[in-house]
C-alpha cells in the first residue's frame, strides 16, 4: 500500500542516511547480480565436450602398412614373341616347327600363378565370419546409427513437455511532466516525475499433454519516483503469477498432443528394422561369397587336376613320338595344356578375389583386406535335401519379415497423423486463467511478509473463441491424412503379395538347385565312365591316332566341366537355403546372430 503526500518533494531524497544508502546499494548490488549468475548457470548447462578430429591418415594406416608388409606380387612372366614348349622339340637342330613357325624351349618354367597350397591360409567356419561382420562391418556400423539419430528425435519430441525455467532482468526509467492547476490563484504548476524501476523475474512454466500451458513466475520490482509524492519512496512489490491455459476443443487431448512423439517412437523403430535388413543383407552377402569360394577352391582342385592329366596326356605322346605318334597329337596335348593353365590361373585368381571379398564384409582390424592372408572355408556345403512345406515357410514369413513390421508402424503413424488432422477440424475454444498475490512495501523483507499473509489476491477467468470461416485448410489437411493412410494399407498388401512371392520363388529355388545337384552328380558319373571307356582303349593298345587324342582330350575337358558344373551346383543349393531364411526373415537366427532390439533402443538414448 502507499499514500500521497503533495508536501513531499525531490530534495527529501537528500537526507537519507548513509545506512540507507546502503542498503539499497546491496539491495542493487543484489539485483544485478542475479543476471550475471544466471547467464553463468545457462552456459554451464550448455557445456559439451567436443568430438577428436576427423584424422583420414590415421583410419587410413592400417591398410597402408599391411600392403607394404603383407601384399606379395604375382608372378608376371614376359609375353613370348614366339611358340613355347616343352613337348615340341626341335627337329634336325632346327628351331623352327614344320609349319615354318619358330619354335624354342621355354626359357623359364611356365606359372599357373599362387598355388593355394604355399598360400598363408586361415581356415574359418561360416558362423565366425558372420560374427566377426556383425561387430565389424562398416555398413553394419552406418545402419546402427540410425536408431540413435531416431532416438533423439523421439527424445526431442517428448521434450516439449519438460518444464522450463525462465529468469530476466529490466531496468527502467521513466521521465514524465504533470501540469496542476492551483486553486484560488489561476496559475498552474507544473511537475516533472522521474521513476526508476529495477524488476527481476523468475519461473517455471510447461507444456500440458492435454494441450495446456501452465507457469508460475515471481517477479520483484524496486520502485523510485524522483519529484513524486508517493509514501513510502522507494517501495518493493511482489507478485506471484499462475498462469495457465487450456484448449477445450482444438488440440486438446493427449492423444493429439502426444502425435508427434507416437510417430517418432514408430520412426525409431522402423530405423531399427532397417539396421535388421543391413545386417541380413551382409549376412546374406557373406554366405553367398563363403559358398562361392568353396565352389571357387573346389574349381582350382578341378583344374588341376585337368591341367595334370592333360600333362601327363602329353608326355605319354612325346615318349611315343616316332612309334605312333606324330608331331599332330604332341601340339594337339601342347594347345590343351596351355589352355587349361590360363583357365588354372583365372581359377586361383577367383579364389583370391572371394577371400578378399569376405576380408572387406568381416572388416576385422585384425585382418584388413590388405593382409596376405588367404581366407578359405572351413565348414562343407550341405549335400542333403532339405524339404519344406510352402504353406508353413509362408506363415513364418509373414511373421518375421522386417518390411511387414515397417509397414505396420507406417500405418499406424498415418493413423495417428489422421487423428490428429480430425481434431483441427474444431474450432478453437480455449480456457485462460490468471491468480497474482501481491505484496507491497517500502523494503523486500516487508513486502513478503505482506504477501505471505495472501491479503491481496487478483484474478482473473476467460474464453477465448476462434473459429476460422470455411476452414479449408484443417479439412484439406484431413483429406490428405485419409488418403496417405488408404495408400499406406494398400502398400502393406503389396508387401504382403512381394512376401509370398519372395518365398515362392526361393524355394523352388532350392528345389531346383537340388535337382539340378543330382543330375550334374550323374553328369560327373557319365563322364568319368566315358573317360575310363577311353583309357581302358588305350590300355588294351589302340593306335594313338590325332582323331583318338582329340576324343581323350575332349573327354577330360567334359568330365572337368561336369566337375565344376557340381561344383556351381552344390553352392547354388546351399545360396538357395540362405535365400529362403533371408525371404522368410530368418537368416539372422539361422545363423545364430541375435538382434535384441530393446537394449539398441535403450542405448541409443
């Protein structure tokens, strides 16, 4: 409370005391010291330790020094100028073949490149390097940030409902003139008013999940008026303020107001199934390149064994030669030697290349693609049928495929987005409310005694009606919400004819590839009994004719086909029955890799 006193005037504020004089310098003091502190506490909360620099060479130095160390050159033989043989020797002293084409003995062992045997090789088992790209793949690793950035957006939306708090400080100054007529005397006066306000202001306010506001603020002010007549001069007042609103209609609810935090959880989770597809991607990359590589070691077996038959062919024919043998089956043996040694070398070639492959999806610090060690498989192909019922591999799909759970969590984030636009259909009618008690003085201590006894309590109550004329814009936007949602489901039953379709065409996959096993086995059985057929002629003393060799040779490189085309066959099947697991979402436990998706959630919080 004050009171005017017409007596009172700007010279009175001369006489105060020094210790008054003190006391409103610290009471000041106070005042401004407030602000200093709480920009000090903002930047402190605000403090974050900042990431290492980005080094390029360091991620770098490991691949850098294991290709010095490590990496060995394949031999490279010079390109001949001329023919090259150890099976043709030259005739009268002559270098030269009767066709007139120069002929020389080779002036360095012909090479068929690493032989796989002398190679520094590491035995691994599907299931370990499987776990090893688990925990180490690249890709792996960029897929498993996504939950985490989702998660923070999920966070981000939950946080517009924690409370805030709020402090500000103002300083004002006022210079004003009155003009009073005095009576009885037909003058006037005039009166020059100088006020200083020093006000700091604090509290909390937060959003509502029903869609309200809600804060309580404290204010204090320290009130001068120079060349005034108010009592008492300074004065302190006091204010505590609630506030709050509430919609009644629009945006009300919790369902309406929680939209945005439903559709991130559901982003979450779809970022989640996506890290599941990149590791069931991997893994069915990997599995594919292991039963490659079996298939590509299998080959270079094949070969060379070919390319040692075709050898020991020709020196049957050159230790002959004179007797039934002619010049014509010794180059007939030379050219297939030569042409199953290139077919060798691209072989071995294969296998190193598929090692190399597996190095990069495994992405072990231990064993960087750069490292001379060669990577083959330690387990065996499965040479068994395995039989499946279309209708139970169907079923299991549609339980665990990752692109169905997406689907489901899309849906249901249009429903929500539906739900929402309906609400903004209403028009906006909203509950305001305010309760400020006040205290008064002409020091702090008086002012909240004063309002601590709550003698003075203001407030105030209202409706606040919008409605907007037409509304467009919410019933367009509710359209929009319909038709994303239709889309979405019918989206979901693609998905479901693509599933069906995956499983469909994988497992006659596997039925094929097994069948088509068995017959490059009997393939396999054919020619070998063929070649038998031939030897067992060769034996028994048939005249090593050109047309004879011609067929023996032709033989080998058959029976070497149906070989590799057993070979091709059986990694085939074994891709097939991986496919199957990755069309039915099972791949990860069929090789024993568990994904447990509520830890990921919790750590990517």
């Amino acid at each position: 409370m004050f009171n005017v006193d017409p007596s009172r005037r700007d010279s009175d504020r001369t006489n105060l005391t020094p210790l008054m004089k003190r006391k409103q310098a610290c009471r000041r003091a106070a005042i401004l010291a407030a602000p200093c502190l709480l920009a000090l506490g903002i930047l402190g909360i605000g403090c974050v330790n900042e990431p290492p620099p980005f080094d390029p060479k360091a991620m770098q130095k490991a691949e850098r020094e294991r290709a010095q160390t490590d990496a060995a050159p394949l031999p490279m033989r010079p390109l001949p100028t001329t023919l090259e043989s150890n099976y043709l020797p030259p005739r009268g002293g002559a270098s030269t073949a009767p066709n007139g084409v120069p002929q020389r003995r080779p002036a360095t062992a012909p090479a068929t490149g690493p032989s796989l045997d002398v190679s520094r090789i590491v035995r691994m088992p599907l299931q370990e390097i499987i776990h090893r790209a688990a925990v180490n793949n690249t890709d792996v690793k960029v897929a498993g940030f996504n939950p985490g950035i989702e998660a923070t957006r999920e966070v981000e939306a939950e946080a517009r409902f924690d409370p805030s708090f709020f402090a500000g400080y103002n300083f004002q100054r006022n210079n004003q003139d009155t003009i009073s007529s005095a009576s009885g005397f037909g003058g006037r006066t005039i009166f020059r008013d100088r006020s200083q306000v020093h006000s700091l202001q604090g509290g909390i306010r937060q959003q509502l999940e029903s869609g309200g506001s809600v804060s309580l603020q404290y204010q204090t002010s320290q009130n001068y008026f120079r060349g005034s007549s108010f009592n008492p001069n300074p004065f302190q007042q006091n204010q505590l303020i609630f506030d709050i609103r509430q919609p009644l209609l629009q945006n009300f609810g919790s369902d309406v107001n929680r939209a945005r935090i439903t559709i991130a959880r559901n982003n979450q989770r779809i970022s989640l199934l996506d890290f599941r597809k990149q590791i069931e991607e991997t893994t069915s990359d990997i599995e594919r390149t292991y039963w490659q590589l079996i298939q590509a070691e299998r080959d270079v077996k094949v070969n060379e064994q070919l390319l040692g038959e075709t050898m020991r062919t020709a020196d049957i024919l050159l230790k002959r030669l004179g007797q039934d043998v002619t010049r014509v089956q010794i180059s007939q043996a030379n050219a297939s030697v030569e042409s199953r040694r290139a077919t060798l070398i691209r072989a071995q070639s294969r296998v190193y290349d598929l090692s190399d492959q597996l190095k990069r999806l495994m992405n072990d610090p231990d064993m960087p693609v750069t490292s001379g060690a060669l990577i083959l498989p330690a387990d065996h192909p499965l040479e068994e049928p395995v039989r499946f019922n279309l209708g139970d591999e169907i079923n299991t799909a549609m339980h665990n495929r990752f692109e169905l759970g997406q689907q489901q969590y899309r849906i249901d984030s249009s429903d929500v987005a539906r739900r929402f636009a309906k609400n903004q259909l209403l028009p906006s009618l909203d509950f305001v409310g305010q309760v400020n008690v006040n205290g008064l003085d002409d020091n702090l201590g008086g002012a909240f005694e004063q309002q601590a006894d709550f003698g003075t309590i203001n407030y105030s109550l209202g409706l606040q009606l919008d409605i907007p004329i037409g509304n467009r814009a919410a019933r367009a936007q509710y359209r929009r919400a319909e038709f994303q949602r239709q889309q979405a489901i019918v989206q979901y039953q693609g998905l479901i004819d693509q599933v069906s379709l995956d499983v469909k065409v994988a497992l006659r996959e596997v039925e094929t590839s097994w069948n088509e096993a068995v017959a490059t086995r009997q393939a396999v059985f054919a020619a070998r009994d063929s070649l038998d057929a031939i030897e067992q002629r060769e034996r028994g003393g048939e005249a090593l004719t050109p047309t004879f060799v011609q067929l023996k040779l032709q033989q080998q490189e058959q029976l070497a086909d149906a070989a590799r085309r057993e070979n091709e066959a059986t990694a085939n099947y074994n891709i097939a029955l991986s496919r199957l697991e990755l069309a039915k979402g099972t791949l990860l436990k069929y090789n024993n890799v568990i994904m447990e998706e509520d830890k990921l959630e919790a750590m990517a919080k």
